[in-house]
C-alpha cells in the first residue's frame, strides 16, 4: 500500500508514508522529575492521494495531527520520514529556493482570520503581497486591476470601498474573504483549508462554504479540507478520510463513508452527528472517554484500541493496515 | 413555556452596558419562563446577549453593565429585590453555573476536591468530613473515580475537567442550572459525552437546564424547548421538537437553512446577508429587518411583539401567519 515505486503521477497530491515525530525538549525539572519522556507521533505513517479539482476532508478529533499534516503539505516543517508528491515533483527532497515555485501553486487558507491577517496592513496590500513576493505582476497599475479582480470575485465588493480598510474595519466573513483572496490571487491548483469557517457566526459560515465551493469550480481547484465537524466536510469534499491519533483509520467517497462506516471511531462520530439523543439511548457507539490528555501508546498497536468498544483481539500486538473493503473505501481494524 | 407552576419566570428583562460610546443594550425586554425538569435552549449568534442574559439570571453583571428593568422570578421569589449578600447564598443553592471554559474556571494549585468541599462549606453548615464525603459523591455521580479527589486540574483530560466543574455546580443541588457553552472547544465525542451527563442529571435531579449555545442542531437534538435570540430580543420561543422543519421567524428560517445535513438530501446551504447590529444604535423597528429577505415598510416603523402563534409557539414577526404560525391570535 505505500511502496513509493508502485505511485503512478495521475494524482496532483500522492502523500505516500509520511511521519512527524515532535522530539519533546524538555528543561531541567522536567529531565529530573519525569521518568518517561516520549517523543510525539503527531503524523505517523499517512498515505493519501488527492486528483486535480478534488476535494479531501480530513476529519479527526483536537490533536490527531490534521494541522500537522497541512503544515508538512507545505513544507512549513519538515517531515521526520515519507513522501509528498505534487505534479509529479517530489516535494520532501526540494530546498527552500526550489520550493518557491511551487508554493505559488499550493495555498492555504488559516483558520483565525482574526490572526492571520496582519493588522496594519490595508485589504489592498494584504492581497497584494504575495503578488509582489512572487513577482507575478508588471508594475503597480498591473498589481491593483489584478487586486479588483480577485476582490470582486471573493465578493469583497464596492471594491473602492474596501481597498483601504485595515482588517480590524472588517467584520470576521470578510476578514475570511480577504484571506482567501490573498491564497487565490496566486492562481493555485491546490488549496489547503484548515477549518476555515470555525471561528465565524453560523450565519455567515454558508456563505464562506459557498465561495469556496465555487472557486473550486470555476478555477478547478484541488483541496484539502481539514474540519472536525462531518456535516462540513459532506458539504465541501467527495472524499472524506477519518483520521485518529496520527494515523488514517478510514476513508472512502463521501455518502458510502456517512452510510457504511466501518471503523468504530468513524462509526461513533457518525452517531454523535447524527443525533445526540439516539446516541446516547442505544450507546452501542460509545466509545470510552480518555481519563487524562496525554496517552502514550507503545509502537506496533492499534492506536483507538483503549477506547474500543468491542472485543481486543489481535489490536493490543499488531498495528492494523488499510484494507480496501469497497470501491475506494478503506478501513484500518482487525475486526474488518 | 406555560407560566404556571415554572421554576424561573423572566419579565421584560433588559440589561445594558454603558460604555463611552453610550449604552449597549445586550438584552432587551426578555420575558421566559422554565418548568422544573425543562430543558431549554437559548440559541443565537455571538454578541446576541445569550451570555449576558443567563449572567442576568444570576444577577452576576458587574459595572458597566446593569440590569435595567424587570423581574426575576425564581421559585416564587423576586430576584430583583434581594442584595448582593443575599443572592449570594441564592447562587450556587438554587441556581448553578457551568462555565464556558473548564480549564480556567479550576484553579491549578488546588486539588479539585478542596474546590468543592471549599464551595459546599460556603454555602452550608456541614462539617469539613461531610464535605468530603459529599464531594467523593459527586465526583463518583458525574464519573469519575472517588480516588482523584487528591488530583489538581492539570492531571484531567478537557472532558473529565468539565466533569469536575458539572460536579462543583450540582455540589449544593441547585434547582435550576444554567450551562453557558459548558461543551463549546471538546471534542465532539468528550461533548457527546458531557452532555448526556447533563441531560441524565438533569432527569434524574428534576433539574431544571438552560443550555446557552451557538450550537442550533445540537440544541434542537437534545432540549424540550428553544428559544431564538437575536440582538437582545427574544424572536422565537416554540417546542424543540419539528423545529427544524417548521421556524416560522425569518431569523429562525435562516439560521437553520444555513446548517449543512450530515444525512439526507444536501441542500445549498444560505447564509443570512449583512451582520448583526451594532447595539448601541439598533434599527428602528423590527431589529432583524435590514438583513431580512421579507421585510415590508412596516418593519422598519413598528417592533412586532413576541405573540404567541396557533400552534402555542411563541414569534415576533409581523408576518409570522404567511411563515406558519398565526399573528392574530394573541394571548
């Protein structure tokens, strides 16, 4: 399943095996009270493949390592071992110098529009900055007719009117706008966003999910949609891949993934999004509630095994591997 | 939502803040009423007063903020007439709080059972023993191991410290329990599960539950009742139940066409257009009109009174008939 050498290049993103270990540096009280100090799996062997103008969602719980892999998929950090493939170009071995190209072609979008945009700059430099940084337009007159277009487009509109406001002067769907325009100005072919509507009024969030709905559309953009919540990612993605702890534990097209799931965990959050009240009147989903934030699991196990509600078997010993169990549909658990 | 025999009976409500700017009116003339054992939903945007108005409840607004007219009735009791001395002893006994954000409601250098045994002493002449053993209870009620006492906050996971702040709001039995957010930033599975502690306490006490949120499924899923806020006004109150398929309210209407199905048919979801209002200088008139697809001249003129519909519900709209509900049988 991730030997690199069977990849074909038809996918735009082939993620194959790719692991970050975070070495926890601890200081000096730490070193002589804590006995044992383990480094942090957050990304720990995922293999995923996304076509041009298709949309992933990456669904999983605070922690499993969502925002990690959007940050590896960027090179923002360097993975501890693995591939990312993009158009064919293998993106793990580039230097900075080399990457800058293709960072034109992959962009994001933040989660806190309320931090991400920097505060003293107007609408109108924020969105003209990465044009300037990758030299993409001739001269200012250039730069400014390019700026209207992609404002009009985002429906940051009159344009005149918010050209020179400053971020705080915006209220927090149009600050979401600005930085989406300032990810698409660049004409990307792969946008990454990581729960972009999760800090904006649920009245406004239909809005943000339309505008990226249609841009995907009308530019053919890939992308990578990170989310917790799975009535999202049914909305924005045609493929949804579950990830627990670091590692994928199911994935599949989106309606054959909300109708047949088969990973336990999956299973759960199905039920809790479905209905609350079923799920707790039948609590054949429930899975067990973690006593403490920090879990370490030795290596060669299966990561959700402590809050399995079904029988161990072989989980306690052996890592379970993706297994297709359908067209497209993937499941790792011994009990497939 | 009948008013006889309710536990907490609000009448025309308003609280305000007064700032250099002037004065923010956060609630505005909120009149509601909870049974024992009801569990209602106060839903709305942020900045809607939601928070504002279940502080209100507990007379826990401070300077600027004041309330500035109204009724509290809680168990036959005016709120609004008691000191601060007073309500002190009224809070936490007959009206609890879940805070929004459990990691910072606990304080990090006490053992969490000191919290308790601390807020139970507080309230009630019982010896320190009995304390502890009442708190060894409450932690074991809410599910956690009666062991742990001896822990600090740090040593809990987000969920189990949202326990332990359940466990501190029922240490005194409280009648009526106010959650503001208690689950907004958990997990989807740790909230699944904080909840349905609240929702089983909540049958087996006769408690009676405001669950304050954003959150319009999850309200709509798991409380009797709802009620809509929009810029300090209450716009609709009506049964949980078949909400979804009928809000009468065009606020209602669009914050649940803006909320994407997880099964079913997929709908292109809406997002309602334009912003909240500034709070300071509301619209005239109907304080939901300049964002609403409906709105006739009418609107902009008169405040529709929140009437109650033919089906019992309760909506302030002027043309609440042509949504469904009825707005000429008044109560």
């Amino acid at each position: 399943m991730s030997n690199p050498k069977a990849v074909t290049h038809d996918h735009l993103v082939d993620v194959i095996d790719l692991k970050k270990v975070f070495e926890t540096r601890s200081g000096m009280l730490t070193r002589a009270f804590s006995r044992d100090r383990q480094p942090v799996r957050a990304v720990d062997g995922i293999t995923f493949h996304i076509d041009a103008g298709e949309g992933l969602g990456l669904i999983g719980e605070s922690g499993c390592g969502k925002t990690t892999t959007a940050m590896l998929l960027l090179r923002l950090i360097d993975p501890t071992a693995g591939q990312i493939l993009f158009d064919g170009l293998d993106l793990t071995s580039m230097n900075t110098r080399e990457l800058r190209p293709v960072r034109r072609r992959i962009q994001m979008v933040f989660q806190d529009p309320y931090e991400s945009l920097n505060p003293g700059k107007t609408v109108s430099s924020l969105i003209g900055e990465p044009l300037v940084v990758h030299r993409l337009t001739s001269g200012r007159r250039d730069r400014e007719s390019r700026i209207a277009e992609i404002m009009e487009q985002i429906g940051l509109v009159p344009t005149e009117e918010y050209l020179k406001r400053f971020p705080h002067q915006l209220s927090g769907g149009q600050r979401q706008r600005a930085a989406i325009a300032r990810a698409l100005v660049l004409e990307p072919v792969f946008l990454i966003a990581d729960e972009p509507t999760s800090m904006l009024d649920v009245s406004v969030r239909a809005g943000i999910l339309n505008l990226l709905q249609g841009l995907r559309d009308e530019m053919h953009l890939a992308s990578l949609f990170i989310t917790h919540d799975l009535a999202l990612a049914r909305y924005m993605c045609e493929r949804i891949a579950v990830l627990y702890n670091g590692k994928i534990v199911e994935t599949g097209e989106r309606e054959e993934l909300l109708t047949n799931p088969i990973h336990p965990y999956t299973r759960a959050l199905i039920a809790v999004a479905s209905s609350l009240s079923d799920f707790w009147a039948r609590k054949q989903e429930m899975i067990t509630e973690l006593d403490t934030d920090w879990i370490q699991l030795p290596e060669g196990c299966c990561r959700f095994h402590p809050r399995c509600p079904h029988e161990h078997g072989d989980c306690e010993n052996r890592e379970p591997d993706l297994v297709e169990v359908g067209p497209k549909h993937w499941v790792a658990c011994h009990r497939t | 939502m009948t008013e006889i025999g309710a536990l907490l009976k609000l009448r025309d409500v308003s609280t305000s803040f007064f700032i250099d700017q002037g004065e923010v009116k956060a609630v505005s003339d909120v009149s509601l009423a909870v049974r024992r054992g009801e569990m209602i939903g106060l839903v709305g945007e942020s900045g809607c007063g939601k928070t504002t108005l279940g502080l209100s409840i507990m007379k826990l607004i401070d300077a600027p903020g004041r309330i500035i007219g109204g009724e509290i009735w809680l168990n036959g009791v005016d709120l609004m007439q008691k000191t601060e001395k007073e309500m002190r002893r009224i809070r936490w006994k007959d009206v609890a709080l879940i805070p929004q954000s459990a990691m910072n409601a606990l304080n990090p250098v006490f053992k969490i059972g000191q919290q308790i045994v601390e807020s139970i002493r507080a309230h009630e002449r019982v010896t320190t023993k009995a304390a502890w053993s009442r708190t060894k209870e409450l932690l074991d009620m809410v599910g956690i191991k009666a062991e742990r006492v001896r822990d600090y906050p740090h040593e809990f996971s987000g969920g189990m410290k949202q326990r332990v702040s359940i466990a501190m709001a029922l240490a005194c039995s409280p009648e009526l329990l106010l959650s503001d957010e208690s689950t907004t930033g958990l997990d989807v599975m740790t909230e699944a599960q904080v909840l349905g502690l609240i929702n089983e306490l909540q049958s087996s006490l006769r408690m009676a539950v405001i669950l304050i949120s954003h959150d319009l499924p999850l309200v709509l899923d798991i409380s009797d009742s709802l009620a809509i806020i929009y810029a300090g006004k209450l716009v609709e109150l009506a049964e949980a139940k078949g909400f979804a398929a009928r809000p009468v309210h065009p606020y209602s209407q669009g914050l649940i066409h803006s909320i994407p199905r997880i099964h079913g048919e997929q709908e292109t979801c809406e997002s309602i257009p334009g912003s909240p209002p500034d709070l300071i200088h509301p619209p005239e008139g109907c304080k939901f009109h300049p964002r609403c697809a409906f709105a006739e001249p009418v609107c902009g003129e008169d405040e529709p009174e929140l009437l109650e519909q033919a089906d019992g519900r309760l909506a302030a709209c002027h043309f609440a008939e042509r949504f469904g509900g009825r707005g000429d049988v008044q109560s």
